[in-house]
C-alpha cells in the first residue's frame, strides 16, 4: 500500500476544526458541510468524537446514514465506552471507520493520563481489539507522537498493527516538529516497524509553527499516504493542516510529488467559502489558495506580466479551484436566462421552481444595485441556503430604525412567529442602532442569551456591497454563529441575529 500513488485525503474539519474555540454547529449545518465535502471528493469524513456529547453524537449518526461515498470516521479515546459510542453512531455508514487514539509522550502520559507506558499500551491494543469486532476499518493514532520516545513508539505502532489497526495516524499534535525532522521519523516508522507495509501511514500534523502544510508534504515524501487536515486550516490552536494548501501543492507540484488525490480541486474554492459562512470564521485575505488575494496581482509589473502570460506569475489557474472571476456582471435587464447560466457557471442546477424564486431575488437586489456580480450571485444563494437551514420560529417582517449624531437610537421592530403566524412590535433604544435593535428583539423573544461576537464584512467591493452580518450567541454553555445579508447593514444585523436565536431555540 505504501508504494501505491494515491493520497487518501482525511477531513477532520467536523472534528479537530469544530474544535477551534467559539465554533458550535447544529447536526444540519454538518450535514451540509459533509455534503459539500462529498462533491469535493475527500475519501474520509472524521464527522465527530460521539462520546464527547449528544449533540455530537447526533451529527454523526446524521452523516453516516446520508453521505454514502467517503469513509465516515468516528473518534474513540481507549476507552470501551468512547469505542462503542463511535460504533453505535456511525454502524449505519456504507463505509465505516473507528479512529482510536491515547496519549504516547512521556509528557502527556505521565501528567495527563497518569499512568505508564505499558498500561497505555495495553489500553490501545484491548480498544483496537474490540473496534476490529465492530469494524474492519481501524485507525489508530499515538497523540503527541512527535514528542514519544521513539523505541515505545515502534512497540506500540507494531503492537496495534498486530492488533487489527488497518491505517496507523503519526500526529505532530503540539505542532512541535520540523518537516526535515518528520520526514526522518516517518520514514523510521516505515522501516522499523514489522507490518507497516501492509497499512496505510497516516499524518495529523498542527499549525503552532506555521508548518502543518510543509510537514504534511514531507511526510508524503517519507511514504505517508493518508493526510489528515481541515478546510481552511481550521483546528485546535492555530488549527491543523490546510487542506486546499496540501491538495494544491499535490496537484501543482506533480513534477516533484509524483502523487496525486482523487480530489474535485473545482469544489474548493465554494467548500472554503461554505465552511467560512457555517463557521462564521473568516477567511484571512493573503491566505494561500482561498484567500480574496491568492490571485491577485496588485504591482504593475506583475500586471504586466500576467496580461502578456498568465504563467509568468501564475503558478495555478484559478479556474482549477473553481473561482470563476468577477468580470462579467448581470444587471436588472439581465432576463431568466441570462440568470439561469450564469448560475450554472458558477455550479448551481437549479430547478425552473428554484430559477423563479432566485430570479425574484436577483430583481430585488438589481434594484439595489447597479451591477450584480458573480459574488452577488454566490452571496445570494448561500442566503437561500441559508434561510433554509434555519428556517425557524422567528423571521423578520419589517424593521425601522433611527440613529444619527444628534438622536438618541431607537429601533422598532416587527417579527413573526411561524408557529402561531403573528406578527408582535417592539421597539427600544439603546447606545448604538444595533444595540437598539437587540433590545427590541429581545423584548419578544424570550431567550437569554450573551452576544459574544458582532462583525459585518462586505461581500463584494464598492459602496452599493451587500453586507454580511455575523453573530455568535451563547446560551446555557452552547454557542452558535448566526447570519443576514443585506445591502443594509443593519438589516442584516437584525437577520443574523434572529437566525442565532432560531438556532439556539431548535437546538
Ligand atoms: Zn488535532
């Protein structure tokens, strides 16, 4: 196995990325990045860690019964019940997987587990053991394996191979190590260990360095094969390893890597920007491959060169990752069919029922504004999405709102209630328009909750953008991300935060 070509590309963004401190996502939210994962082609979906909360759980029983094509894989700590909750929660997957992991390092063995080498390592052969009895496909992962003594690791490697373990994770889970420094340790691994080359070598690497990408890469050279990552570098920290960063390199360096993935790279670029929307965490501008910037060229000369050839300062095509530029505009005269393939374009089929709806929409913000560009369109439909997602008890009818230097900011509010389809009026002041505006809708929704993050982002550029508003609500310990969109800013204020609330009261 190790000498085939193909690398299994792991996606641990349901997992290590909904980690990241301030994320919590409902089961549907997952399921639509699961979704999206799909038709990027990943070959494994970690959808969760089931012993860690119903709500996990939930989730990843949801993707298991409806994603069919990639592996689903459920994470276990070495303990019975964490195995058998991972079992029960993903038993209905087409293609099942149990990840078991323990801490390896002295350091975390001795202060976190409190216990010794040999009962961690009769602990990790007892829970491979009995995932085996559920299931075929087995990972094993010795957390902090870049810091373990590497005589124990061999014993404990060999020993969980032995076991039934069919795919073997070597985690840089402190983000610790360099890549000339790991390739040396995988390949040691490889060669050292009896059974390695019949399973697959897997890495988990972090970002604390900055070197979770040029890691992973080494890794492949020493004859690693499965890559684990998220979607925009997400993860615990400073997250784990990019995967649009590692699939691209692959991809782009061919020549050097002589691997290669079964990855749609056109489905990157809309999975960044669907994992970014969920999330609520922005993507940095300069970030490579998804970043508003990565194909930008702003001095002259690179301008200039570019016009002249693409290549001379282009490493990738843009197109490759599914970024359809921004150059060709629709306008309010722009008719259905016009609408229709532009859409298309961009990768939606939509149905004529799913046209007219979005092209009433279009009109509205055609009104608006003077051009509507591809982002216009991209911004639009992940709304519609959007509002699907969460359609719940409370929608916005209409909003008034007053500010300005001299006036003190009042906001009145009408909102429906789906359930009893009454419409109630609010209306409050406060410091600030969006202060007022919350305090309204407080008023009639009767949910503590904290705000703990407000920010707007223009979706496009130009004075006519439409707005992006994002909120994360905490309730009783859990915490939501809710958004609006509105070439209002305060329109979308008051939609993002009414989705949070919808959010929290389905949750
Ligand atoms: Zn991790």
């Amino acid at each position: 196995m190790a000498n085939d070509n193909k690398i299994l590309i792991f996606d641990t963004t349901l997992r290590d990325g909904e980690q990241s401190a301030g994320i919590g996502l409902t089961k549907f939210e997952k399921l639509e990045i699961a979704t999206q994962l799909n038709k990027l082609n990943v070959d494994i979906i970690e959808a969760g860690f089931p012993a860690s909360s119903p709500g996990d759980f939930e989730s990843v029983k949801l993707i298991s019964e409806k994603i069919k094509e990639p592996v689903i894989a459920a994470l276990a700590r070495c303990v019975p019940s964490d195995v058998e909750a991972a079992w029960i929660a993903i038993k209905n997957a087409e293609n099942p997987r149990i990840h078991v992991f323990i801490n390896s390092s002295d350091i975390q063995i001795i202060n976190q587990l409190k216990k010794d080498r040999e009962e961690v390592l009769n602990m990790a052969v007892f829970c491979v053991e009995k995932a085996k009895k559920y299931c075929d496909d087995v990972e094993f992962s010795p957390m902090d394996a870049s810091r373990t003594d590497m005589n124990f690791l061999y014993q404990l490697i060999e020993a969980t191979v032995k076991a039934g373990a069919t795919t073997i994770n070597i985690p840089d889970t402190v983000g610790y190590t360099m890549p000339w420094e790991f390739k040396n340790q995988i390949e040691n691994i490889i060669h050292n260990v009896p059974g390695m080359d019949k399973i697959v070598t897997s890495v988990h690497c972090h970002n604390d360095l900055g070197l979770s990408v040029a890691n992973s890469l080494a890794a492949i050279t020493a004859g690693a094969r499965q890559i684990e990552g998220c979607i925009n570098g997400l993860g615990e920290r400073a997250g784990n390893a990019a995967l649009e960063e590692v699939i691209m390199a692959i991809e782009t360096r061919k020549d050097l890597l002589k691997v290669e993935t079964d990855i749609n790279t056109k489905e990157i670029y809309k999975t960044s920007r669907l994992v970014s929307d969920i999330t609520g965490f922005p993507v940095q501008p300069n970030k490579a491959i998804v970043g508003a910037n990565a194909f930008r060229h702003a001095s002259g000369i690179h301008q200039d060169g570019v016009i002249k050839s693409k290549s001379t300062f282009e490493i990738m095509d843009p197109k490759s990752i599914g970024l359809t530029g921004n150059t060709l505009v629709l306008s309010k005269l722009s008719g259905r069919a016009g609408l229709k393939s532009r859409l298309e374009d961009l990768g939606y089929n939509l149905s004529s029922e799913e046209i007219n709806k979005t092209f009433e929409e279009f009109k509205i913000l055609a009104d608006k504004k003077r051009e509507v560009t591809n982002q216009d369109l991209e911004s639009l439909m992940s709304n519609q999405k959007r509002s699907e997602r969460s359609s719940g008890q409370f929608e916005l009818v209409s909003i008034d709102i007053e500010s300005g230097s001299n006036k003190n900011p009042t906001a009145k509010i009408d909102i429906k209630n789906t359930q009893n389809n009454k419409i109630k009026r609010s209306t409050s002041t406060g410091t600030g328009p969006v202060d007022a505006i919350y305090k309204a809708i407080n008023k009639q929704i009767d949910l503590k909750v904290i705000l703990n993050e407000w920010r707007i982002e223009a979706v496009t550029e130009g004075i006519d953008a439409i707005g992006d508003a994002i909120v994360k609500l905490e309730h009783e310990g859990s915490l939501v991300v809710g958004r609006g969109s509105d070439t209002d800013i305060l329109v979308a204020s008051a939609k993002a935060y009414i989705d949070g609330l919808n959010k929290l009261s389905n949750k």
